[in-house]
C-alpha cells in the first residue's frame, strides 16, 4: 500500500528512533574498538589496520549492496542487516570469555558489522524520500543526521562511565542489545511507499531495472549514471579525495592525540569526541530549520573547505580545554558538508537507481576513509600528531578550494 503523510512520517521517526540507539550502540562499539585495537597490539600501525577492516567491506560489497537495495525491500533489508550485526558484535564478549579474543577476531568482529553497514546505510538513506516525500528532504536528512550525531555524543560520554562500571569489553555487549532494538523498530514501520522518479531533473535511465537484468548489468548502469551526470561525477569525486586527506587522521589520530600529545586516556578521548558531535548537532538542527532553500553544491564546497581548515589548529594545542573548543568548532561545519550531499543524491536520482548512487557514495566516504585509517597508522610511527593535522588541515582545504571549480555540482539547488 501507499502511505499516507502522517503513516510516512510515524514511520520516519521510528526510523530515526531505531538509528538513534543503534548508533549510540555504534558510537559505544567504535571508542571499545580503538582502545581495545591499542591494548591488544601495543601498535599504532596495528590499530590502524584493525580500524582499517571496519571500512573494507564498503570497498569490496558496495557495487553489488547497491544493486541488492534497489532491488529487495529496503526495510526488510534493514532488518535482516541489524540482526546479523548484533550477532557480529556479541562475538566479541564471546571470544573474551573463551580467552580467543585478539587483534584478528577483532578486526574480524569489526569486518562484519561493517558489511551489514554497507548494505544498510544505502537502504536507509533510498528509503527516506520514500516516507517524507520531495518537500521534506532536507530536514528529514538534517535530522537523520541530528540522531546519528546525538547518538556518537551521548556515547563516548556513556562508555567513559560504562568502562569503569562494566569493563571495556562489554561495551561491546551493549551495542549488540541496541541491534536488536534497531530490529524491532523496522518491524514497526508498515507503509509501503510507491517507488518514486527524480525529484529534480537527472539522467535518462529506465525507471525500473528489469527482473531478468544480471546483477552486473545493474552495477554497469550505476556506474554509467554516475558517470555520465557531471554533478554526480564531480560530488563523487571531491568525497572520495576529501576523506582520503581527512578521515584517518580524525579516527585513528585521535585517540593517538589524546594518549601522547594530552596525557589523557579513554575518558578523556571519550569526552573530546562528545564535543565533536555537540558541535556537529548544533549545526545539522539549523539546516534542519533554517537550510531547505540554501544551494546545496555551494554548501557543499564551503563545508569541505571549513572541514579541513578546522583541524589546524590542533597542530598547535597541548591542553584538554583548548582541543575541546577546537573540536567542538570543527563539529560545526561538518553538516555543512554532509546533510547537503544526502540531499543531493535523492533529488537528482530516480528511486529506482538510489541505492546504487548511495553505494557510490558509501564508497566514496567510508572506503577512502579506510585507505585512510590504514595509512595514518601507518604515517603516525613517523611523524607527529601536530604535524599531520597541520598537513591534513591545509590538504582538506584546498580540497575544498578544488570543489568550487566543479561548476555543475555548484549549481544544485
């Protein structure tokens, strides 16, 4: 059946309640990872790979997860992926337990729940036109994004309290019940919303892939798209060099930041990357309510340039307070950048190819991002944390810079 608007948006905030507690589960899972990576290895390289295998899936399954999401029911998708991600995640008390837990069942552990992402998050963001039709889209991803960011605030702040009350490990045992309240909320949702074109203007591709198409053929007419739409080329593009620069610094460095540069431990990481996220919610709930009608490829470009700039000055602070004004300022123009680009992709996109474009997208974040990850591990034997954020500060904005030369892009509104 059709949803009605008020069935939609019942169902797009169960949507945004289940996320909002599976990725508090997510942002407990990702300060338990790191800390435990660094207490398993004793290498900063060794860490790096570890948060490395949390991003590969997205490059290996993402061309064939997107042909999956447009042609499966997203939301039963969605259900299947979040009950085999809390299993995925209850291996590791598991392990712990039997005495089995290392560094390779951990990067195993974080493999697997990264696979489920891969097809999950495309589903998700191709559902939501869906449930909030044309008129909605941007304060439905600006809130999409607030849960996300609620979330990765409230739990760092949590797993400070939550590792001296339960240990590290069975942070690990809370993210895997938070799947399973993911699960029930999907459940809920009931509406069965019509399939629906470009919201705005885009390439002409069929509208529908037809059954008997191979999934290679499908992967192929993604690529041609994305190919083929200067806007999609040139957002696809920025994204993938952006958090190539960006990313493994701001992941993997941090919590080498925190332990060598400020004396600190896991609390400390815990409330610097609660800062974060205060910030970056701050800034999603103004386009929220105040950014339907700003352009959404010049926002983009200005986002990708604050982005970068925000980091240098860490290259300069040794005290706790000053990184945390520093990062709460970077949390600030991060929406900038990515509430737009979700925004983006559903209007100039038909229902029918989303998911593959999200796919795109994905890999462009979260597979450059674990390049990334590797390769600050890697860099962070040699160099210092002042010099690197100093050089990914000025590298992120002169992408950012580059990105006001794709005209195309530049022009969505």
């Amino acid at each position: 059946m059709i949803s009605t608007p008020h069935r939609g948006r019942a169902d797009f905030t169960l949507l945004c309640l289940g996320q909002l507690v599976s990725q508090f589960g997510d942002s407990i899972f990702h300060i338990g990872l790191l800390w435990l990576a660094l207490d398993l290895t004793g290498s900063r390289s060794g860490t790096g790979l570890i948060a490395a295998s949390a991003y590969l899936p997205v490059i290996l399954l993402s061309l064939a997860a997107g042909v999956v999401v447009d042609r499966l029911d997203r939301r039963r998708l969605m259900m299947a992926c979040a009950g085999l991600q809390g299993l995925v995640v209850a291996c590791v008390p598991a392990l712990h337990a039997a005495g089995w837990l290392s560094g390779p069942a951990l990067a195993a552990v974080a493999f697997g729940l990264a696979a489920g992402a891969a097809f999950f998050n495309p589903a998700r963001d191709a559902l939501v036109p869906q449930l909030v039709g044309p008129e909605g889209l941007t304060r439905a991803n600006s809130f999409v994004q607030v849960t996300a960011q609620l979330a990765y605030m409230a739990g760092p702040a949590a797993a400070g309290l939550l590792v001296a009350w339960v240990g590290l490990v069975h942070l690990f045992t809370i993210d895997a019940a938070t799947f399973v309240f993911s699960l029930l909320t999907l459940w809920l949702i009931r509406s069965r919303p019509a399939r629906l074109g470009a919201i705005e203007p885009g390439p002409a591709i069929p509208p529908q892939v037809p059954p008997v198409a191979s999934s290679m053929a499908d992967v192929a007419a993604g690529l041609r798209l994305a190919w083929k739409d200067s806007r999609l080329r040139g957002l696809l593009f920025i994204t993938a060099v952006d958090n190539l620069i960006i990313m493994g610094p701001a992941i993997v460095g941090m919590p080498i930041y925190v332990r060598d540069v400020l004396g600190g431990g896991a609390e400390a990481y815990a409330a610097l990357t609660a800062v974060l996220f205060a910030g970056m919610v701050s800034t999603s709930l103004l386009i929220g309510f105040r950014g339907a009608a700003w352009p959404k490829g010049k926002l983009i470009a200005v986002g990708m340039l604050l982005d970068g700039a925000s980091f240098t000055p860490l290259a300069l602070i040794d005290s706790f307070s000053w990184a945390a004004v520093a990062l709460f300022v970077h949390g600030l123009t991060v929406p900038l950048l990515v509430v737009p680009r979700t925004t983006l992709v559903q209007q100039i996109v038909p229902d029918a190819s989303r998911g593959r474009i999200f796919a795109l997208l994905n890999i462009s974040v979260v597979g450059f991002t674990a390049l990334s990850t590797a390769l600050t591990g890697l860099v962070a034997e040699f160099v210092d944390m002042g010099t690197l954020y100093l050089a990914i500060g000025i590298a992120g904005a002169a992408c950012g810079l580059v990105s006001f030369g794709f005209r195309s892009l530049l022009g969505v509104r």
